[in-house]
C-alpha cells in the first residue's frame, strides 16, 4: 500500500519533533537512532510471531508516521495501518550465527536515517537457531513513544501469547495521539501554566554555569558512541531501595543524587547543571548547589524535592531555553552530561519461551550520557556510560565507572557521610567505609557488597564491556582507543 497525501492535510511536528528535526538538521551525520532487541529463547511459532509483530506496528501510532518534506518544515501523517516491511532474516546457516545477527542489527542503527526519505521506524525478525529469535526494532528519536521503557516489547509478548493460547489480544490503553499532544500544545501556550513556566525556569537559569563536562575538551557532536558497561550488585540495589523508601523519595531520584555527587567529587564544581531523562522521554535541565559539608541524604532529599518541581514545569519547551537565555554565550548549550535513570523489566515471557530485553543504542552522545537501568525485582544496575568519543577514551570511561561503584556503595552504607568525607578511590582499593572508621562500624551486609563489587569488577576485567559504536571491544584495543 502506498501512501498518498498533500502536505495540507499533513500534521504539524510537536515542539519537542521540531526539536530533534532541527538539531539533525544542524548536524546531518550523527545519528539520532534508538535500537532494542528481544532475545527469544525456545522453538517459538514463526507464524504467530510475524502476525504479532503486524499488530503491534499496526496498532502503534509511531510506527505508522511518515514525514513529508513541505520545502519549508517537514509535516507528518499517520497511516491507517503499517504499510512498511517487517523482514525476517534467517541467519542459522552463517558459519557464526550470533554473531552474524549482531553484525546485521550493529550496521542497522549505526546509520544516520534520513526520516524524510526512509520509514522513521523499523521492526525485524531474526533467527539464528532452531530455538532462538531475536526481535529488533529501531526508532529515530523524531518519533515520540517506542522507547518507554520497553513498552512496545512488553505489548509483543502479551499479543503473541494470546495468540498461542487462541486467546483475544488483550486491550491496552495507547499513549496520547499526535493529534491530543498537538491539541494539548496549542492550548498550553496560551494558558496561564506557560507563563508561570517560563518564568520559573528563566528564574532557574537566567545566570546558569557553563555545562559540567569530565572530558578535556569542549563539546562537540559527533556520529559515533562509545559505551562503557558495569553491573552494581543485586544486593547493593536492595540497599539502596531501603534507603529511598526511608528518606520517602524514589529511586531514580536517589541515583540521580548520588551521581551528582559523585560528579561534583570528580569536577569540583559547586554549581552544576545536569540533564535528567523523565518518563515523558524528555530530558530537564537540574540545577544543582553542592558542596564538601552536604550529607549525601540531605542531597537526596534536596533532589528529590527539585525533581519533583520541575516535574511540574516539564511542559515548557526547554528546547528553546538557549535562545531566551541572553546571558548564553553563541552556540552554548545548558547541559551537556545527562544522567539517565530507567526502570524496566527485562526479562519477558513469550507464551512458554522467556525472552530477555536488551538497549542497544541510544543515539550518538554529545558528551556523555550516564544511563543507569534498574531491571526489576532481584536484578542488578546496568550502569552504561555512552560517550562521544571525540572527547572520551575508553581507559577513562573505565576509571570514572569504577570511581562510580565505589561512591555508589558508599554512599549506600554511610547515608549521612559528608560527601566531601565519602570514598572516591578507584575500585581496585575496595575503600567505600566512612573516611573515619570510627564513626561508624562497617556491616556484614557492606562487607558483603564490597565482596560482589570485587567480584563484578574481576569478570568485567575478562569482558569485552567497552563498545563503540554498538561493537564490542576487547580490553586490549580497547586501551588503545585514541581520545
């Protein structure tokens, strides 16, 4: 089925497509693509899994937008069903069929698209044994809604096991339409809620410092991305959901702190501004104050408060904050480290066949993006750091993570520790007591996490955990990545 459609009768973009349309524009080669794969283990029904992955691209509105190029601005319609392709690649003669696959889905997402010219959203099937398939997808960021934590995953599985069972597809409530959100845009701009936005955040970041950085150089944007990979122990993450529930904050508001500080230990910048990732798939400048003197509870507690405040500005389009802030300099951004943390359910059930969600891409970095993934009941943080590699080595990456674990467990054991008093060595020393050892005993629970982190730390020694560009790298090349 072709798509015919006169740009008049095409939707606008949203501020927030508009955003991402424009930086692409600015910067054609990087690459805006986000990528997820689905490991499914056992003899699935290739029929009934090719009729789900229809249903979904059917039923999900981001799959079916299609860009048109007006000349001006590029508008969007949304198709009534999915008319594009959904290829099954059979990879189980290749001499290496893992590897094959990985190689297909790596040189998929690690190209620029052109969503003008190419469907915005792809969606594959592969397989490489007889009792395993892989399901791909692939979104530019313009799209709005694939990639919410592993939603669109999630509504796979539950369609293909209703369809095993020969059970009616369950009903699921969709995300707000294009039409809502723009509908909803027009009435915010002219509401009262706008203006008492823009000036919080104008008030927030009129005199905003210059964006915290841990690589040497200035920012600048680039296509490719190197990631670094660590696990911080399941035991370590019940700790830590304890201790949210004690100071009465979240999670991902608790790591969000406890990476701040360990930012600040590793800049010594007081003032900082941060991106943080919301659930809204936007990413809000946090502007924090921290010092030596401030507890890492009374940290939590303070972002916890500032998280939840600019949860009710989200709304305004900060995209656009850059060009109000006269006090800017030219071509300056507000941020350019960005602390990502998600909370998502990577092990999925496929009828009888359990499946296992993996992130592989998230776009090319600016600078660095620390995306912190909590994966569920009595799972570890996958701690990924995404990095440009114009401005990070691998051997860096590696040592910041490590400095990472430390402070993590650190600050987990000794919550009302001085951040400035807090262990920041590498994690070869094992140090995450209070500097004074007096002041409090160290638990068998601590000494425990201090064993797990050793030992996660002697198999990521082994591992190939450093990628660039979605390829793995050996540790020994790795060390020769240039900076």
């Amino acid at each position: 089925m072709k798509t015919v459609a006169h740009p008049a009768a095409a939707a606008a973009l949203t501020t927030s497509q508009m955003a991402a349309w424009l930086s692409k524009s600015v910067a054609p080669g990087c690459n805006f693509n986000c990528a997820e794969a689905v490991d499914i283990f056992g003899e699935a029904d290739l029929v009934l899994l090719l009729t789900a992955m229809q249903t979904v691209a059917d039923e999900t509105e981001s799959a079916r937008v299609r860009l048109l190029d007006t000349g001006y601005q590029p508008r969007q319609i949304i198709e009534r069903y999915f008319s594009g392709e959904l290829p099954y690649l059979d990879f189980s003669r290749e001499r290496e069929p893992e590897a094959a696959a990985e190689a297909w889905m790596h040189a998929d997402f690690s190209r620029p698209i052109d969503p003008l010219r190419e469907r915005p959203w792809l969606s594959a099937l592969l397989r490489t044994t007889r009792n395993r398939y892989i399901w791909y997808h692939r979104s530019h960021r313009i799209l709005l809604d694939g990639f919410d934590g592993g939603l669109m995953a999630h509504r796979l599985a539950a369609v293909y096991s209703a369809l095993v069972k020969k059970d009616a597809v369950p009903e699921t409530l969709p995300p707000p339409s294009i039409a809502q959100l723009l509908h909803e845009e027009s009435a915010y701009l002219v509401s009262k809620s706008y203006a008492q936005d823009k000036q919080y955040w104008m008030e927030r970041l009129t005199d905003a410092p210059a964006p915290l950085t841990l690589a040497a150089l200035q920012p600048a944007a680039g296509a490719g991305m190197l990631r670094q990979t660590v696990h911080f122990p399941a035991a370590g993450v019940n700790a830590l959901q304890d201790l949210a529930r004690k100071l009465e904050i979240s999670l991902p508001q608790l790591l969000t702190a406890v990476t701040s500080a360990f930012l600040y230990r590793t800049t010594g910048v007081t003032d900082m501004v941060v991106g943080v990732a919301t659930k809204a798939a936007r990413v809000l400048p946090l502007r924090l104050a921290l010092s030596a003197e401030l507890s890492i509870e009374q940290l939590m507690r303070d972002v916890g408060r500032q998280m939840r405040k600019i949860l009710q500005h989200q709304s305004y389009p900060c995209e656009t904050l850059r060009d109000e802030l006269h006090g800017l300099p030219a071509a300056s951004c507000l941020f350019s480290t960005v602390i990502k943390v998600e909370s998502y359910h990577s092990n999925l059930q496929f009828g009888s066949h359990p499946a296992r969600l993996r992130k592989l891409f998230a776009g090319g970095a600016e600078d660095l993006t620390i995306a912190i993934h909590e994966r569920g009941a009595g799972q570890d943080l996958q701690i990924d750091f995404d990095a440009n590699p114009a401005l990070h080595s691998a051997q860096m990456l590696a040592e910041h993570q490590r400095r990472l674990l430390t402070f993590l467990a650190a600050a987990t054991h000794s919550p009302a520790q001085k951040i400035g008093q807090l262990e920041l060595s590498d994690a070869t020393g094992r140090k995450h007591l209070p500097a004074n050892r007096n002041d409090a005993e160290p638990a068998a629970a601590d000494s425990n996490l201090a064993r797990l982190i050793e030992e996660q730390l002697a198999r990521n020694e082994q591992a190939a955990t450093l990628h660039f560009d979605g390829e793995p790298l050996p540790r020994r090349s790795a060390e020769n990545t240039p900076n």
